[in-house]
C-alpha cells in the first residue's frame, strides 16, 4: 500500500459527495486533482481542454479522462491509460479519427522548461520579445506625438497656417472607395467578434469570461460563432489580394512599385520617421507626407503577419485530425501559443495604437470618419498629405478628387457608427487588459 496515495475523500471530498456522472461534479474532481498535483493543473488549464473546463463546462477531457480514475497507475506501467502504447486508443475516446500524431501533444508542457519542452520554450519567448518589442516603439511613439501634437494645438500651431484656396472651402478630397470602406467595417466587425469569443477563452480566468461565454450560449456556440467570423475576415483579405492583382495587371508596366501611390514601404518611410521623431523632441519641424504615411503602411502589412499566423495556427487547431495526421503532437502546444499571443497583440494593437493614430490623437479627437464617408475636408487632406496636395495641384489633378462634403443624414450616420465601433473597442480593451493583468497575477 502506498499511504501517499489519493483517498476516495481526496477526489470526491466527504459530505457533499455527488453522483459522478454530473458535470458539477467533473469539474469538482478535475480541481480537486489540483490539490495534490498543483503544476499538473496549472499546465492543464492552459490548454483548450483546461480553459473550456476553468469556464464551468465539463465536456472537454479531464484529468480522469486520460489518467482514468479508479485504477490509475504511473505512465511507464503498460496498464497507465497513458503509457506510448494505450496512449492513441485513449485519444480516440474524444477524438474518434485521431492518429499517432496525437500522442505527442504534450497537455502538461510550460513555457519555462527548455530541456522537456524546447518548441513550446522557443515558440514563448519569440511571442514575448515580439509583443514586448512591438509595443515598447509603438507606445513610446504614441505618447510622444500625444505630447507634441497637444502641446501644437495649445500653442495654435496646428491648423491656421495651412488655408486652402477660398475657392475650395467646404469641398472634400475623396480618399477611400466604397469597396474599401466596406471591407473596413467588415474587417473591423468580424475581428472584434473573434476577440470577444476568442479571449473569453483564452483568459478563462477572468471575471468576464464565463458571462460573455454563457451570453454566447457556452463553448461551442462561441467556437461556432468564432470560426465563421474568421472565415469572414479570411474571405474579406483575400477579396482584397485578388482585388490588387486585378488592378496591378492593368497597369502592370507603368506602376511605380516604390511611388507615392505604392503601399510598398520605401526609404522615404524610414526618413519620415526619423523626421517625426525629430519633431517630437522639437529638433526639427512637423514632417510632411505623401499619399500614404509610414503608419498607414504598417496597419496595411500587419495583417498579412497576422492573418497568416494566427490563420495557419488557427486552422490546425480547427481541424486536428488532418494536422496530426503529418505533423507531431506538440505543434498543437506551438500553434496555440502563436494563435493566443498573436491575436493578443493585434488586439492590444488595434484598440490603442490604430486608435490614437486615426482617432484620439489631438488632430483627430473625438472621431474621423474618413472611413465611412470615404471623404476629408480638403483642409484637413492638405495638412495631413501636403506632399500630394501640392503634387495633384501642380499637375492639375486635384480637381478629379473633389467631391462635395457628405449629406447631413451620411455624416450623422457615419459618427454614430463610428462611435459605436470605438465604444465597443474600448469595452473589449478594458477586458482583454483585465485578462492580461489577471494572468500575470496568477
């Protein structure tokens, strides 16, 4: 007899013990593991099984889906459910067409052990440095233009020096296509779906998640909903890539790939840059920009980062059984680092830099609705694109842009869904930093 052994009181507790079938019940025994086996759960809740567990709904594996209950034994015992040789018939019980692939995923595996879990190591600290280098330029970069930008305004330095032609008052310059504002809302609908249903999950932990989660109707509900909406945008950015080969084939011969009118990133970006940076330590005056600013090219390429990272990741984790079927166990560990990592930082990105830079910086605040409009005051294209405006004047152009400024009922419409989006953004920020904050925590 082993006296270190778990008594019946230790999985069921002693007078309030329930019929073990009832998920209360599960989940009752699934914690109550983690009495003795305290990493064992901690690494357990990290994964999909654990989170959805954590959340209150017991039909993910458990502890004693894989270990059994009754007649555990250690994993090198040939009767362990989890010894190499039993290990795939105990995967098919869930998961019915589950191959050898499935037997080196690893549920225990850290962040914090090279030696067991070298991918699952790597694949973190690469996350880490990518978040923490992300964010540490682009934070740094927003306070300091808040700052100049605001103390500009204060001083009234802004705007009044940059009046266009009387003539021209009250006429807006058309920026954005319809085709382009409907992607955009598109875009920015279905990705703001995929992070309320997608990080009530990964912060299980949280206060919020288990009430946005039975809001959604539970689990599978959420993943349904999640999985359609990343098809959404999957389909939207592909539409999109189709879209500019269409156009580059019309004009293949004459466009100018590093132009003005080229998303390509070219020396000019990196000069502006250090140009703004001059400016905001008031070494140098307020640079001025052309078509697309440094910016806008990097909210432009970011998706084609984060769409094929957390894509790729998330259709493996979608469909497991084609995944294992050529690829190792543990790159389910890897692709649910990358697809939760990743989509924490497009998140954290999008609600607070893309934010600031397109609305709550001090030319902007409260809203810009370009947009939605599709349209700016020419005024404002001016100051915030002088090296267009003066090119388009020069060669007598600006006139095919011009377009009167949007009706009453376009531009009340464009606000109220503008703040709208911004209001919602704003919740979802406050409780993706709730989560994040309450994982460090733990």
């Amino acid at each position: 007899a082993n006296p270190k052994a778990a008594i019946c009181s230790d999985c069921h507790t002693t007078h309030d013990v329930e019929a073990p079938a009832k998920d209360s019940a599960k989940l009752a025994i699934t914690q109550n593991c983690g009495n003795c086996h305290q990493n064992s759960l901690k690494s357990y809740t990290g994964t999909y099984h654990g989170q959805v567990n954590k959340l209150g709904y017991a039909y993910t594996a458990k502890c004693f889906d894989c270990h059994g209950s009754h007649g555990i034994q250690r994993v090198d015992d040939a009767k362990s459910k989890m010894h190499p040789d039993n290990r795939l018939q105990t995967c098919q019980k869930c998961h019915a067409g589950a191959t050898q692939g499935f037997t080196t995923f690893q549920p225990h595996g850290t962040a914090d052990d090279f030696a067991r879990y070298p991918y699952i190591w790597i694949a973190s600290k690469f996350m880490i440095q990518l978040l923490l280098g992300t964010f540490a330029f682009f934070w740094t970069h927003t306070a300091l233009w808040f700052y100049r930008e605001y103390k500009d305004r204060q001083a009234r330095k802004s705007r009044p020096h940059v009046r266009t032609d009387e003539l021209l008052l009250g006429k807006h310059f058309r920026r954005f296509p319809l085709l382009w504002r409907m992607g955009h809302l598109i875009f920015a609908l279905s990705l703001m779906i995929l992070t309320l249903t997608g990080m009530a999950v990964f912060y299980a932990d949280s206060a919020w998640a288990p009430v946005v989660m039975n809001a959604f109707g539970g689990p599978k509900v959420a993943a349904l909903i999640h999985r359609t909406s990343a098809v959404i945008f999957a389909s939207v950015f592909v539409v999109h890539l189709i879209y500019v080969v269409l156009h580059l084939r019309k004009s293949w011969r004459t466009f100018q790939w590093f132009g003005p009118d080229s998303f390509i990133p070219r020396w000019q970006d990196l000069w502006d840059i250090v140009a703004m940076f001059k400016w905001f330590f008031n070494l140098g005056p307020r640079p001025v920009f052309d078509r697309w600013t440094y910016w806008e090219k990097f909210d432009y390429w970011a998706p084609f980062w984060g769409v094929t990272i957390i894509g790729l990741s998330g259709f493996m984790l979608w469909f497991p059984n084609t995944t294992a079927s050529f690829l190792p166990g543990w790159v389910f560990n890897v692709a649910t680092i990358f697809h939760g990592e990743e989509a924490l930082l497009a998140a954290l990105f999008l609600f607070t830099v893309h934010f600031f830079n397109n609305h709550f910086r001090p030319d902007k605040f409260p809203l810009d609705v370009v947009m939605f409009t599709g349209s700016v005051p020419l005024e404002e294209f001016k100051h915030e694109h002088t090296v267009e405006y003066n090119r388009l004047v020069e060669t007598g152009e600006l006139s095919k842009y011009l377009v009167d400024e949007p009706s009453r009922p376009m531009a009340l419409g464009s606000k109220i869904l503008g703040f709208t989006l911004i209001a919602f953004g704003m919740i979802l920020l406050v409780l993706v930093v709730t989560g994040v904050i309450g994982s460090m925590m733990n």
